[in-house]
C-alpha cells in the first residue's frame, strides 16, 4: 500500500506542479486522515486540480491517462484503516515521494535512455509515473530485489494503468534494471 499511495501523490505532483513535501503531507490530510484534518490547511482554495483529481479517484472516473473504471480501484478507506495499523507504510510512501523528487533528474534521463520511440511527456501519466517509482527503488534500495520491483510496478500498472500499461511498463523497467545492474558491476569492478 506504501507504493500506492506515493503513486498516486506522485501522480498528484505530475498534475498540480505542487512541492513534493506539501503535496505528501496534503494527501496524507486530504485522503488518509480525513478532510476534517485537511482544513488545518486554513487556505481558502477553489476546486484545484488536485481536488479534480482526488474526486475522479473517489468515484473511480477517468481521468486524464487513467483507465475507465465500472467502480472505484482504490478504496480510501482501506488506505486510512491500513496506515492506522501500519504508520510506516505512511513513512515509506514519503521515503519513496522524497527519493523521486531528489533524483527525479536521474531517473527521469535512466527512463528516457530506456524507452525506445517515447518521450517522457508523451507517457501516460501514471506510466510515467509508475516508471519513475520503480526506478528510484531499482537505483536506491540494493536490498529491494529486482524482480519485485518489477513485480509491484507491473501489478500497480494492472491496477491504475491502461490495458496496454503492464506491457509497456514491464518492457522499459526490464531495460532500466539492465542498465542499472551493468552500472553497479562496473562500478564494483573499478572501485579499489
């Protein structure tokens, strides 16, 4: 669940432009605690897109490169109850957040190198942002096995994604961890 909710704060970022720590803290508030705690806030704010984009979440609409959904994917709910019992799915979705956001130049060049006739600002966005959540754990978290990074991005892809999405995902992570592991080796092979 950690890797769904920075999925989709990710995914919020990729629509508003917002700071990653702020659009974190204000998902957490927003859909996780509750909209009661989101009011500590103390902004007036008009329907933002990120308020767009929490609602078509809510109801399980499209929106912008998400699939068509009969009923909701995500159930905010279970999100809240599993954070309540579990704060440090909380800690590592923020983990994650901060990792992209700090290495987002890195990981988005690692995608770029592996993603044959696409350009980044012409994936779907929760591809797009799917891509650079695995890949910061493929670059940042050795102790993370490949295969399960792999394995996460392609379920979440199912998930949140297109039809098209698993395959696509699947395809440049497959690159990326390849080049990834060819730099470690060769790091490891010149370090004294």
């Amino acid at each position: 669940r950690g890797r769904e909710i920075a999925l989709l704060v990710l995914t919020g970022i990729d629509f508003t432009g917002e700071d990653p720590e702020r659009a974190f803290e204000r998902f957490m508030a927003e859909f996780i605690v509750g909209p009661e705690v989101a009011d500590t806030f103390g902004e007036e704010r008009p329907a933002s897109t990120f308020e767009r984009y929490r609602e078509a979440f809510l109801q399980g609409q499209e929106i912008a490169d998400f699939q068509v959904l009969s009923e909701p994917v995500l159930s905010f709910r279970e999100l809240r109850e599993g954070v309540a019992a579990e704060p440090a799915m909380g800690e590592f979705a923020r983990v994650l957040v901060r990792g992209v956001a700090a290495r987002r130049e890195e990981i988005d060049a690692l995608i770029a190198e592996a993603s044959e006739h696409w350009r980044l600002d012409r994936m779907p966005v929760v591809d797009r942002n799917l891509l650079r959540l695995a890949t910061y754990e493929l670059i940042a978290t050795p102790d993370v096995p490949t295969g399960v990074v792999l394995n996460e991005a392609i379920d979440l892809a199912r998930t949140f994604g297109t039809e098209a999405s698993p395959a696509f995902v699947n395809g440049v992570l497959d690159r990326v961890a390849a080049h990834v592991a060819s730099r470690d080796r060769e790091a490891r092979r010149t370090s004294p």
